[in-house]
C-alpha cells in the first residue's frame, strides 16, 4: 500500500495559491449535516478506529494515537466510531480518552457483534466501561449480526435513554440487498456501508433509500483500505479542484462523499496527525455539486 506521504507532495500546490488568492477573504465553513431522527447537528468528517487503533498495551504507539485524537478535537471532531470486532481498539481509545481534559463534542458510537440477547447486552455494558462514558450516542448492530435480536434491545435503550441513536452496519459491499429491507420497514436512525470513488455501489439503491426513509449515513472504507492512494500516486491533483476548496488528494476522496445529499459522517481511519488533519479539511468550504462529483468520477476512471 502506498504511503500517503509519497504522493502528497506531488499535490498542485493548491493549498498555497488558495492562502494567496482573494477567495480567502472569508473563512471556509464548517460543514455540518442535520440527524434526520432529531435535526442535531454532526460534523460531516468523524474518525474510525479499525486497526489504527488496535495497538494493545505498546507504550510506543500510544502517545501518536493521543496526538490523533487531540488533533481530531482541536478541530472541532465529533463521531468517533469503534467495534469490539476491532480487537483492542475500544480499549485504547478509552484510555487515551481519559488524557484528553475537554470531550464536549463527542459523539461517541460503537457496535454489538455478538450472538444471543443477554451476552450482547454484557457486550455492550462491557464498551461503555471501556469507553469510560455514562452512555454512547450510537449504538449499531455490526454487520447484521444477529440483527432482530439486538435491535429488539437497541430500541428499548434508546425509549430508556440508555442509547441517544440505533442502527446496523455492513461493509464491503456485502448483505446490501437484506440491509435496504430491514432499512424498508424498521426504524432505524443511522446505517453504515461502504462508499467511495472506487465502490459506488450504494448509489444504486441504499443512498437514496436512506434519504427517502430519513435514515442518516455513515460511511466506512472511504479510501477503500488505501487503494484510492495506491491508484493516484505520482498523479497530480486537478487544478479544478480548487473551485471546491480541494487541497490533497485525502480531501479530494472525502468531499466526494459528504456531497452526496443522503450522506451524513464519513469515517476515516488514520494513525498519523498529519492525516488527521488533512482529513477534517474535506468537512470545510465548499463541497462539488453533482456535475463536478460526475467529473470526478470521470478523472479517478482515467487515471
């Protein structure tokens, strides 16, 4: 997999002509999109948590994960998402928590992945406990898993207050077709699948059913496991991208995206700083309206 770093430098340069240009006189602005469930506001960039934060007990790898998360914070982050299918990952993140003095924007969701009523409720007691917070805003039920049942519970939680949101996820493109039934006929507040420049499949039939049902989106794999790097290395970033306050190619993958109308959080997952916040940049200024999102698609094919 390609590194980042390798191909960012070969960026346009766009970046530092816009810091020039007069068309930053005014501040870019944050963008934000409604929870259909309760019009609350979310910020549209948030934070996964597979395998970057899946590090255990290494003292050396620890102190760059806290410097993500400060960074993610420092720039207003809101969603973070995990998964006890993410090995160590909600350990970690509600330790490293704790050194962060000021969460307020936090809007904290993570997944039961188990079988069986009773051992996903001790699941899910279990990553609140991890986590170290009275109560998580999102509660998923990760890739169907036992779907009826959970959600059976999820609902109670959340008539209870015990959760604020449910939902159920899927990725890789898999089980979409049972995915848009349950999303026909249950009262789900968020989904979570897969899309990105490279898997448009969810165009198809659950973005827009998810509109229609006023179900908010969270999209996973949004560079699909770094493929979207591998494919534009040493390729220069487009000069028009700068009419939507493009300046990498992170934000190039990420403003395609949160364009989409139906599309609420997207959630990249990064153990560097630098990318964090490279990243949060694809959820300020202006986003590419659907002409230009068509000819993005054009100029990633051609690559």
């Amino acid at each position: 997999m390609a590194n980042r770093r390798d191909f960012l430098r070969w960026a346009s340069g766009i970046g530092a002509s816009l810091a020039l240009g007069p068309a930053m006189a005014a501040p870019r602005t944050t963008i934000q999109r409604a929870i259909p469930a309760s019009n609350a506001l979310l910020r549209v960039i948030g934070l996964g948590t597979w395998i970057s934060f899946d590090i255990g007990d290494d003292i050396d790898a620890r102190p760059q994960r806290l410097k993500v998360l400060q960074a993610f914070f420092e720039h207003g982050g809101g969603l973070i998402d995990s998964s006890p299918m993410y090995g160590s990952a909600e350990y970690v993140l509600g330790g490293l928590l704790k050194n962060i003095p000021r969460t307020p924007t936090l809007f904290a969701a993570t997944k039961v992945w188990t079988w069986g009523k009773q051992r996903g409720i001790e699941q899910m007691e279990a990553s609140r406990k991890l986590w170290g917070i009275p109560r998580f805003d999102l509660m998923q039920v990760h890739n169907l898993l036992d779907w009826e049942v959970h959600l059976a519970t999820l609902k109670a939680w959340k008539h209870e207050g015990r959760i604020r949101y449910l939902g159920i996820t899927t990725s890789h493109g898999r089980r979409h077709d049972e995915l848009e039934k349950i999303m026909a006929r249950e009262p789900l507040d968020f989904v979570q699948f897969t899309y990105n420049l490279a898997d448009r499949e969810a165009e198809q039939r659950l973005l827009p059913l998810a509109r229609e049902r006023r179900i908010a989106v969270i999209i996973n794999r949004p560079f699909q496991h770094g493929a979207l790097f591998d494919r534009v290395k040493g390729k220069p970033l487009p000069a028009w991208a700068r009419e939507f306050d493009c300046d990498n190619w992170a934000q190039f993958f990420l403003k395609f995206i949160v364009a989409h109308p139906a599309v609420t959080c997207a959630i990249p997952a990064t153990r560097q700083p630098t990318h964090l916040v490279e990243n949060m940049g694809a959820g300020i200024g202006r986003l590419p309206d659907e002409r230009t999102r068509q000819r993005m698609i054009q100029y990633y094919e051609n690559l």
